[in-house]
C-alpha cells in the first residue's frame, strides 16, 4: 500500500513541478555536452547537404537533454549559409548577408564513456 502512495506521490511531484521524469528537460545552451553535440550536427548536416556552401549556427533556440543509456540531445538551431564554400580549409567563414536563415532541429545521442557519437534526425525548414 505504501508503495502505491509513493509511486502515485512522485508522479504527482514531477507532473507538478513541470517535468516528466524520464523525459526532455531544457538545459543551458552553453552546456559542453551540448555544444559537442550541435558541432557534430552541423558537421553531419553540411556532408549530407548538397549546397556548395558551408551552413553554420547563427542562433541556438532551444536545447534539450534526455538521459537513455547516455544522453541524446534534441537542439533547435536558426542556421544560415556562409560564404566558404565546401572544400574551403580553415577559413573564417561569416554568414552571406543575403542568406534566407533556415531552422534546423537536431537530435543527437551521445556515450561519451564510448567515444560515440550519433545523429539520430535531422528537421531543416528553408
């Protein structure tokens, strides 16, 4: 019986307090988990595109964590070409002033522990 009350009193507790337990939490966008993870997206975002110019990050909107068997981050980003093409090498590469920002959400699961890294999906929204 006591287990029944504090089962339902914890579900009442994280219902209550605005969070699922189990579920996304909002982090800090300058959480260094999270900034490996939006790297790594973007990384994997520009080989997969098939622009001739690199994208970048011209804002982070939002950035979530959820903890499952290491953590996946879920990351809203504003994104935006440059003027550096592809093939360009250490480059400073500043965002064309004529470009049309574009919103991309990431989903990124990583295991540190295990060098591993994973961009689950990718949303982009021209």
């Amino acid at each position: 019986m006591w287990k029944v009350a504090l089962t339902v009193l914890a579900a009442v507790f994280a219902v209550g307090s605005g969070t699922l337990v189990g579920g996304l939490t909002d982090i800090d966008t300058n959480d260094e988990g999270a900034r490996n993870a939006l790297n790594f997206a973007v990384v994997q975002h520009n080989r997969r595109s098939n622009d001739m110019y690199i994208s970048q990050v011209a804002q982070v909107i939002r950035v979530q964590s959820q903890v499952v068997a290491g953590v996946k981050y879920v990351i809203t980003a504003k994104m935006a070409k440059t003027h550096c093409k592809k093939n360009s090498v250490d480059e400073v590469c500043e965002i064309q002033a004529d470009a049309k920002p574009f919103v991309c959400t990431f989903e990124v699961w990583s295991r540190p522990w295990l060098n591993e890294i994973q961009l689950l999906r990718q949303n982009c929204k021209h």
